[in-house]
C-alpha cells in the first residue's frame, strides 16, 4: 500500500493505532457500498459499517452504522447534541471530507466533523469501514476507531 495510501490510512499510521487493510475490486455497477465490500470481503453486515454524513441542525456530522441498517436520524441528532438530522447533501458531504461517497472514511477527513459510532460496535473484536476509497476498507478494533475519530458511541441504527 506503499505510496497510494488514503487520509484515512495516513491518519491512523500517524496515530499509530493498529489497523489492517482489505482491497478488493470495486464494481461500479453494485447498487450498495457497503453490501458489495461484505460480499467482497466475506464478512457478515453486522461487521461492515458505513459512514453517513448527517446535517445535524445545519452543522455537519457523521453516523457509522452497520452497512445492513438504517441510520436513526432522530437518535444521531440527539447523541450530537442537536434536535433534528437529515442526510447531508452528496455533495456537502465529499466537499467536507475530502472522500468520494461509497468512499468516505469516519478518520482523516479534510474537516474534521463529530464522529457517533453505532453501540453494536462495542461488541466486535474489530469491525471494517471504509479506507477512504472505493474497493478500500479498514479492518479495525471499535475502541481504535472510537479513539482515532474522536467518537461518541450512541444507538443510531434504526432496528
């Protein structure tokens, strides 16, 4: 991976928080991220998370839930601090940190934002998210990732 490493990667190496990475090719034709990297990856959906970017009474934050549920945007707004959450704008989103969509990474984004990982996390040995590319994905202790984004654990993923 030397040479074509990601924010995120960068980020982590820099924390020196232990992660490992899983390439796999990305097929553009795949309706949904986070169920192509399980199935690239052999990995059951409650493993895999995906990081929604939420706008939270109009300041930016982000949701990782696992990539098989919904995000509870009445659970991320009130874990932020805030009254009511929407899905951020595609292009809000990619703008502020720095990753294209099917690619955005809860560490090394270019601002920034709070970070609410989903509890079920706590339950993992490690969990996967993005790398911060598409076809990338972070194998990662939840308390690593936690620490490393700066995150919050709260429910926010719709049962």
């Amino acid at each position: 991976m030397a040479g074509r490493g990601t924010t995120a990667t960068i980020a982590l190496q820099r924390a020196k928080v232990p992660f490992t990475l899983h390439e796999y090719a990305h097929d553009p034709r795949h309706e949904s991220y986070g169920l192509e990297a399980c199935a690239a990856l052999g990995m059951p959906p409650d493993r895999v998370f995906k990081t929604l970017v939420a706008s939270v009474d109009g300041r930016l934050a982000v949701g990782v839930v696992p990539v098989h549920r919904q995000l509870d945007l009445k659970a991320l707004a009130a874990a932020a601090g805030g009254k009511k959450a929407v899905l951020a704008e595609l292009a809000a989103a990619e703008r502020a940190t720095g990753f294209v969509a099917g690619g955005i990474s809860p560490v090394g984004q270019r601002r920034r934002l709070p970070v609410v990982v989903d509890e079920s996390a706590l339950a993992l040995a490690t969990m996967f998210c993005s790398g911060g590319r598409r076809g990338l994905e972070i194998e990662i202790a939840p308390a690593d990732l936690i620490k490393a984004a700066g995150a919050i654990v709260a429910a926010i993923a719709a049962p």
